[in-house]
C-alpha cells in the first residue's frame, strides 16, 4: 500500500500539497518471520513539523488484543466511505494483503487465528518506544493526546485516573483534550488540571450558566517548532451532559460550535499561525462534516469513533487523521509548513504490535509501578472463554453479549440493556479471563445494574431515540457510540428510514411473543445517565456470573434484522 | 417532557413509571406554514438572518438560542413542535446599535426551531432548525 500511495499528490486549491501515508508492506517480512521494530518504525523524516497524535487508550497500560469492527454500517453521504468499509473491503480498499500484519491490526476477519500468530497489540511501553524514535528523529516532535484517556481499566478507576496521568505526562504529553474523563467528576477533573504539565483544550467547553467558554480549559495553545508558529484548537466529545451523565460535571456545557470553531480559526491564523490544528473528540463522520464548513483547517486528529486509517481523509483542504483506540495504534504525521502554508504532509499508521516493539524501561518499569498495589486483584482468574469476546459492532459484540446474559440470570429480568460503548479489549477463546479483563470492559464510575419495569412501548422509543444517534444522515445528530446491546429481545432495524419508522418487530426471545406496546416487562441495564440509580456494580454482577459458569461459551446472535446495509 | 423520558430510562429499581411517554409520531406545525403565518402568505428569503442553536440539547427545558438579523425591525421566534409553537419577538427600535437577542427557550421534543425577521423595507428572512431533544445515547 506503501507504494501505491507513495507520492500520492493531493491537488489543493491554492497549492500543489504532496502527501503520502503509508502502513507499510509488511506481509512479505512477516511471512518470512522477519517483522522488526525497525519496519514499523521506518519513515524518511520529512518537511519541518511532526505530531504524533494518540488517542481513546481507554486506560490500557498493557497490550491487549483488539478486534476491530465487522459491521460499522454509514447512512446517507457516508454511506461506503471510510470509517464504513470493513473487513475484506476494506483491504481491497488499501491493499492490505489477506494473513498479514495489517489484516490483522486493522480488520475483524481471522482474528482469533492471527492473534496466535500476531500476538497483542498497545502497551504504552510499547506506545513509549515508538514516541521516543520519533524524537530520535525530530526532537521537537509535538506529542497531542485525542482523550478518553484517563477512563476504562481497574487501575484508573481505583486511582481516579492517576495511572494514567502519571504514565502521559511521562511521555511528554504537549496537549490533550477530553470526554470521558468529565465522568471523573467535574472536582476530579480540576484537581488533575490544576497538576498538568501541559494544556487541557476544549474551544467548545463552555460555562453551563452563562453559556460562555469555561475558565478551566483553553480554546488553543501555540507551538514554536521548524521555524513556525503552530496552533493546536482541541475540540472535546460534544455530547458530554448526553451520552454521559451530566450531573457529574454540572458547570459545563459542550455542543460542535461550529461557529466559535471558525472564530478560533480566524483568531489564531490573526496571530500568526502558520498550521492549524485541531485535537478532536468529534467522531469521524463529524469531523469530515466540520472540516467541509469551517475553513482554514489545516489537520484534523480525530479521535472518539475509534477507527483506525491507514490513510488520512481529505476534505477541501483539511486533512483528517484517525488513530484508533485502545493504545493500538500511533499516528505520525510530518508536514512541511513554508511561508504560512502546509505544502505536503507524509503520514503513518503505526501500529503497536508488541511482541515486535520492544518495551521502553523507563514507562515499563513505571507502568508496573502504577499496577503493583492492586496486582492481586488484578491477575485474579474468574474463569474461561470459549468464545472469542469482542465489542465493536454497530448491534452486538460477544462480550455484550455475555454481559446481557448476565444482567437476565442475575437480576431476573425478562429483557436486558447494555450501552454501545466502543471501548474494551478482546478476549481470544480459551483465554483465562482475569478480575482486570472484566473492569477492561465494564469500568466506569456509573456502572451500577437497575432492574426496573418498562412497557413495551418504551422499550420502542428507547431503540428509536439510540437509533437515531447512531443513523441520522446528518453527522452533526450523531454521537457516536454503537446500537445500545439488548439481551431477551429481537427487533428489527431499518437504517435509511427516519426516526420513529426504524424499528419494528421487537420480540421476546424467551417466548417468541411480539412485545406487547402496553405490557410492562423487567428490564436490567447498566451505565445510566441518571443520577440515583440503585443496583450492584456491572463488574461485580459478571463476575459473579461467570464464576458461576466457570467455562462461557457465546453463541451467535441473530436477533437483530438489519435492513438497508 | 424529554426528561421525564431520561428520567423513565434510568430510573433505579424504585422510582415507578408514571412518565407520559412521547408519541413516536410527531404533530409539529410545518416550519411553511408557521412562515406564512409571520409573513402573511409573503415569501421570505434564506438569507440575511442567523439562527444558532444547539443540534442536540443537553436540557430540552433550557435549549440556548441566538438571532441575528441585520437590519431588521422584529425576530419572531417559533418552536414548531411545542404545544404552542410561538416563543418570542423582538422588536428593535431605530437606534438599536444590533438587531440580535439570546435566549432560552423550551422543547417539548425533538423539533425545528424556526426564526423570521421582518426587515426594515418589508421583506422577510427565515432560518430554522432541527434541535433534537433525545434519551441520551452512549458515547463511544
């Protein structure tokens, strides 16, 4: 793919930009055993600036395995583009030949296979590693972190994100902005502001009372670096009080603010910016919609939707960089900035395989530092999978899958619900799954299991109103998650139809009964956005559930009918 | 209405399920139909006036709005999907230094929020929007 795109000329309005990207041809190397560090790493250092872009690690110090998507279904302008293309189209699309490294890194098919072959993947020892060569070859090398940082294992729930704080600013971290960590609470998130070496961004974080931008938070920061001046504008997740439970952080107030985006724009391109910037918790599909109305963007490093490109999107002349999840993958992108203007841009995936990648000491040794009070707890088999468990997926994930199961057996309730995060590792079959594999999937600070009543008429309007979320043809409607998971009950999805008009045929699976729109059912869920909620932690109840089970075994899941993809 | 609706989503095991459940039809006013009513039966140009809105809200009781219409002598501002569907006009005297207002305005459900401005010669300019008012999805 290296050499189909090499060179790759990108016609710009104003001037002729060169880009190139690249993953790497890496099938031949690893078919002859030979894949090194050195291959992942190489890279003509090019032009005068390089940012290196991590995003959604999710609180993952330690590699894991990661399966990315098999269904990621677009509607309406996004439909067959990018991030929305999967599996062996998606390698057709780049090239990517079947059984090879980036097979593997970057599609679904195979997995459990070429994981045996592959290995894990992220370890921000490993994530270190690949930082510090980059620095070896551009010392000034700006390192920006997308968010969802300092959220999603045992240990950064235990420490209120501190493992993962003192591990990035480790790293060098230059400027971050955010969405998952608000869910630490709005005090939680001060106190840790109040000790960062580095700015916390969000031009659209704005004061919830006076509708003005919050103190605590900066719309840009400037870099000094190859003879220019550099503005970074970060852009948090902009469904915060939505998505997330917004009593948490009550002083704040997000939204896309297009308009304050170009302002921002304007303003910093007065003070002299030469590129421009942003660090952006849009999701993908928003950040191509923002790149086509707000002018004079010259990258975008998007992050929130978890894909993972080997090629960076152009929209006019913004150029979008998606880096995945997870601690997967690192973006690297050198741009040479004369004269005001980005003239070309060389870029690349590089992804995090980490039995090739060697561990860097220093973070290694502080990593297992971060780890070692709750090591006991951590390494504690509850039982085994026979299954591949994964997540993503636009309906169902096999871990979501046992998670419901469990919410039905262990708060007997007739139909469960589980939230379409897009987080959390895989489990390959035959795998121990551990205490810290659990929490990798489940931890949150309103993870507490309700069993309540709904009738079957609400149950309708809750598939329609997360439907929409996720299928309104206008990108700036979505948010970004996935299908909320659903155990005990089928339904079938229309996704081009409007909101109210997408679901129909929902079904009790235990009886096979339609679902009646004025019977009240038993549902359990977890991950609500309300303050109060009553129940046990999710994490505890799975436990319970698969110690209870010993050895899980997930079978396939067809009760979701999906038209129109 | 949308928070009763949140708060029906997540209730924890106690609380009962008394909430009115929103219809999954709407009966909004056409955005066309609330226009004409404004400009009486006058069409209205697309240009000329600004509506800033929130896409989603993050409280349906408490949804910020502002217009802009240069020039302009009344902004009448429509909530299409509200029971009733008039929220405002503003009404701007000669020595107005701009002819913009900010407000909070509340949404019954997911609805376009429609803006019309009658300018100083007579003519008419419109925006609207489609503000979603939601249960609240899940992040990724």
């Amino acid at each position: 793919m290296l050499s189909r795109r090499d060179f790759l000329q990108v016609g710009m309005a104003t001037t002729a930009v060169y880009g190139s990207s690249g993953f790497g041809n890496f099938s031949k190397l690893a078919a002859q055993q030979k894949l090194k560090q050195e291959d992942l790493l190489e890279f003509d250092t090019y032009g005068n600036i390089s940012l290196i872009h991590v995003t959604d690690i999710h609180g993952q110090l330690k590699p894991i395995y990661f399966r990315e998507p098999e269904i990621n279904l677009g509607v309406g302008s996004a439909l067959g583009q990018v991030p929305h293309i999967t599996g062996a189209n998606f390698r057709k699309m780049y090239g990517i030949n079947d059984g090879s490294p980036s097979h593997y890194a970057l599609t679904h098919n195979d997995f459990s296979a070429l994981a045996q072959q592959y290995g894990r993947v992220g370890g921000l020892d490993r994530v270190a590693t690949v930082i510090k060569a980059i620095r070896a070859d551009r010392p000034d090398a700006i390192l920006l972190d997308g968010g969802d940082t300092w959220h999603g294992s045992y240990t950064c729930h235990h420490s209120q994100g501190q493992d993962m704080v003192n591990v990035m600013n480790a790293l060098k971290t230059e400027a971050m902005t955010f969405h998952w960590e608000f869910t630490l609470g709005s005090d939680r998130v001060h106190e840790i502001i109040d000790t960062l070496p580095f700015p916390a961004l969000g031009q659209n974080i704005f004061d919830a009372e006076w509708d003005e931008p919050a103190d605590y938070f900066e719309p840009y920061t400037f870099f000094e670096r190859g003879g220019s001046k550099i503005a970074v504008i970060g852009q948090a997740f902009p469904y915060m009080p939505i998505a997330n439970p917004g009593w948490m952080f009550p002083e704040y107030s997000f939204g896309i603010r297009d308009e304050n985006m170009q302002e921002m724009v304007n303003e910093v391109r007065g003070l002299g910016a030469d590129l421009v910037v942003v660090l952006s918790h849009n999701g993908f599909d928003v950040d191509k919609k923002m790149a086509s109305i707000v002018s004079g963007i010259d990258i975008i490093l998007s992050g929130h939707t978890h894909d993972a490109l080997p090629e960076p999107v152009l929209i006019n002349e913004t150029v979008i960089v998606a880096s995945g999840s997870n601690g997967k993958f690192v973006s690297r992108v050198d741009l040479d900035v004369r004269n005001g203007k980005m003239m070309g841009f060389k870029h690349k995936l590089i992804p995090i395989f980490s039995d090739v990648i060697a561990p860097d000491p220093d973070i290694a040794t502080l990593i297992d530092e971060e780890r070692a009070p709750y090591k006991s707890q951590l390494s504690e088999v509850i039982g085994q999978s026979q299954s591949l468990l994964y997540r993503r997926g636009n309906f169902n994930g096999t871990w979501d899958d046992l998670i419901c199961q469990a919410m039905i057996e262990e708060r007997e309730a007739d139909i469960s619900m589980s939230p379409g995060v897009r987080w959390g590792p895989s489990i390959l079959p035959g795998q121990d799954i551990t205490r810290e594999d659990i929490w990798n999937v489940t931890s949150m600070s309103y993870g507490k299991v309700y069993r309540t009543e709904m009738t079957g008429e609400f149950l309708h309007v809750i598939l329609e109103d997360v439907a929409d979320n996720l299928f309104n043809p206008d990108p700036y409607y979505q948010q970004g998650g996935d299908m909320v998971r659903i155990g005990g009950m089928g339904y079938r999805i229309d996704i081009n139809k409007s909101q109210g008009s997408r679901i129909s045929d929902l079904t009790l699976l235990k009886t096979g009964e339609r679902i009646d729109p004025s019977k009240n059912y038993i549902v359990a869920g977890w991950a609500s956005v309300n303050e109060g909620t009553e129940g046990p932690q999710i994490w505890d109840l799975v436990e319970n559930y698969i110690r209870r089970n010993g050895s899980v075994k997930i079978n396939p899941n067809n009760s979701v009918n999906v038209i129109g993809a | 209405m949308e928070l009763t609706r949140r708060d029906t989503m997540a209730i924890g095991g106690a609380a009962a399920l008394t909430a009115i459940l929103p219809s999954l039809s709407s009966a909004a006013i056409p955005v066309n139909e609330l226009i004409m009513g404004v400009t009486g039966g006058v069409d209205a140009a697309s240009k000329g006036i600004s509506l800033t809105a929130p896409e989603i809200a993050e409280n349906g009781n408490t949804v910020p709005i502002s217009i802009d219409a240069p020039g302009a002598v009344a902004i009448t501002v429509m909530a299409a999907g509200n029971p009733r569907p008039a929220v405002a006009t503003f009404n701007f005297g000669g020595g107005s230094a701009s002819q913009s207002a900010t407000t909070r305005i509340r949404l019954a459900g997911t609805q376009d929020v429609v803006a019309v401005a009658e300018m100083a010669d007579g003519s008419f300019a419109t925006a609207h929007q489609t503000v979603k008012v939601t249960i609240g999805g899940c992040g990724g």
